[in-house]
C-alpha cells in the first residue's frame, strides 16, 4: 500500500509495527606511542561518558516524541560507556506531515533507558590494534519504537552529535499491524533509502553504498569521508613535525584502516581482496 504524504492510515487499536534504527560510527586516529594511546582513550571517555550520551539519547527521545520511563547508564573501567533508556509514546493527538516525508529530521536548537514500547541505547567502545600504532573509537546507538514517527528522524541530529570518520546505518521495519479493515500493514510510510534522511552538505562529504532488501522492509547504508587530511588523524602534533616518509606510511596505514571498517574484511596492501 502506497502512502503520500498527506495520508494518515486510521490503525486498528494500538500500531504494531516495530521501526528500528542501528547508527554505527567510527573514529579513527593514529596513536605511535602508549602514551599517545592512553591520552586518545582518556580523551575519547571524556568526550562521551554516561552522562554526555545520556544528554544525546534524550534529544533523540524529544525528537521522535518519545516519553523517558527509565534511564540506566555506566562508565566502564577501563574504557566505554553505555546508557539504555526505555520510552514510551504518548497520545498522538495530530502526527505531523513531515514525520512521513523521506527527508532529514530536525536538529535541536541549543543510556539504555527502559521503554514501555521501545528504548534507546548506546554503548561505546574504545580499541587499539596492538601491533599497528591505530586506535579506533565505535559508538553503536539502537533507537526502536512501536509508533508512527519513524526513528529516522533522529538521524541527521545524531550524525551531528558525533565526528564520525565511518558511519553503518541500518534501518528495518518488524511485524505488523492493521487498520480498521482488519487489513495487515507490514510498513506505514514509504523509503527508498536511509539517504534521503541525510542532509545534502552530509552526503557531499561521503562515499556512500547501499544496500536495500525492500520485500523484507531491511535498508542499509555506509558512509565514509571522502576527503583525507592527516592533520585530523594525528593526537597532539600536526603532520609538519613528520618527515614526508612518515606521511605516507601514516596515510597508508589509516587509509587502510578505514577501508577494512568500511567494506567489512581485511584488506593486502595495495588491494580490496581479503587478506
């Protein structure tokens, strides 16, 4: 069933259909000592602890015009972060026309948290390859709702919320539910892909592949920087205190590096064949 964006199906009791969002995102910096390692780590628990993820997933919950039952939330030692939170919807008086649009959500103008339908989570995880001077930061954010404004419009704040070298989003549609005809809905709004969520200045700065199972309601999208400065990769100093030698076999090394996040397998040198 075709929806424009000016129709509002009329549901049998409660929407059913189970909208869930996965936003992936990397950072990636290259760290040539333990203790440029540590600092990365220690900065990177900083930047995203409890209680600044916390803040994040709220915004989400405004958003999709979510209610907050409970927030649980953790800094981990030695390193990451989780918060949770559980949400519920409340009555929909009127849903807004934009919330069936194929088009960016809002960003605001300024974590595992229990739902009663839904919930929201977070959980980061901070690494380092031990015999390559690389260490990655991944933060994995999971919105799912049972209600009639989709998760996706929680994504153009998001991708704001994080400097992300790699982004893997994952959207995907559950059950079903029914209208007053007793007749099943197995999707309440129309998407081609999870691109047309994201701003255009956002899209000119990534590669982006997808790849779509539209009979099964399953979307996926990948995104990496196109453009590559060294200098945003280097923790403390800047790429003139290197020797040109030291540049390259830097770049090469990150270059790599986020070409294995991003195609999902390791990668021989010089090549995209697995390793």
């Amino acid at each position: 069933m075709k929806l424009t964006p000016e129709q509002r199906i009329q549901l049998h009791e409660f929407n059913n259909l189970t909208k869930t969002l996965s936003f992936n995102m990397y950072d990636v910096c290259y760290t040539r000592t333990k203790e440029e390692r540590e600092a990365y780590i220690a900065y990177i628990d900083d930047q995203y602890n409890s209680d600044r993820l916390t803040k994040i997933l709220s915004t989400v919950s405004e958003i999709i015009g979510a209610h907050i039952l409970n927030i649980a939330n953790q800094d981990y030692v030695p390193q990451g972060a989780s918060v949770t939170m559980l949400i519920s919807e409340g009555p929909v008086v009127e849903v807004p026309t934009e919330s069936f649009d194929e088009s960016p959500g809002p960003l605001p103008d300024s974590v595992v948290m229990q739902l009663d339908k839904s919930h929201i989570t977070v959980h980061t995880y901070p690494e380092y390859d031990p015999n390559e001077s690389i260490s990655t930061f991944r933060a994995d954010i999971d919105v799912s709702t049972c209600g009639e404004i989709s998760p996706l419009k929680a994504l153009n704040y998001l991708i704001h919320s994080f400097e992300a070298d790699i982004m893997t989003i994952d959207y995907r549609v559950r059950g079903f539910t029914r209208d007053i005809n007793g007749h099943k809905l197995f999707i309440d709004h129309d998407i081609s892909s999870i691109q047309n969520y994201i701003p255009d200045e956002v899209i000119e700065q990534y590669q982006m592949i997808d790849v779509n199972v539209y009979p099964e309601h399953i979307f996926h999208t990948k995104c990496k920087l196109k453009q590559f400065d060294l200098n945003n990769y280097l923790f403390g100093y800047t790429k003139d205190e290197l020797t040109p030698e030291e540049q390259k076999t830097i770049t090469a090394m990150l270059v790599t590096e986020m070409d294995e996040i991003f195609y999902g397998k390791n990668i021989a040198s010089g090549s995209l064949e697995d390793s």
